[in-house]
C-alpha cells in the first residue's frame, strides 16, 4: 500500500460536496437577481437583468474555484483542510 508522501493523514479536499454548493450558491443568486429585477417590461432591462444574474454568478464560481485551491494548496503544504465556513 502507497503512504502519503507528506507524512500526514490530511484528508483530501473532495470535489462533490464543494461542485454542489458552488451549483446552489450560483443558482440561488441567479434566481434573486432575476426575482428582483425580472418585474420588468422593457427590453433593455431585461437585458440587464440577465446580464447581472449572468456575472453574479460568474463571480460565485470563481469565488468558489478560489475557496477549493485554498484547500488544496493547504493539502499539499500538509496543513489541515478544513478552514472557517467563511473561507
């Protein structure tokens, strides 16, 4: 059997509970920016509307992509993974 090479039992940081809470986040952004701003009739705010939904959740994913190569990197440093909810 193959050992950690860093000499510690640090678990891996996963990637599914992380995708999943990247998808929700992203996906209850998106609808609170489309709930707020879609009451609307004109096309150009409409479009607007979905352009803000559209980079709300750009900035969440990579604010997430962000958060797990935090993790990771902290893996390979051999430091613990699991950090403050906020981080």
């Amino acid at each position: 059997m193959a050992e950690d090479s860093s000499g510690t039992n640090t678990p891996t940081p996963g990637f599914l509970l992380p995708g999943l809470r990247c998808g929700v986040e992203m996906a209850l952004v998106g609808t609170i920016v489309l709930l707020i701003g879609l009451p609307t009739e004109e096309p150009i705010r409409l479009g607007i509307v979905f352009l803000s939904a559209l980079l709300a959740m750009t900035v969440v994913l990579f604010w997430a992509v962000g958060r797990h190569m935090r993790r990771w990197i902290r893996y390979a440093q051999g430091k613990p993974t699991r950090t403050t909810p906020f981080e």
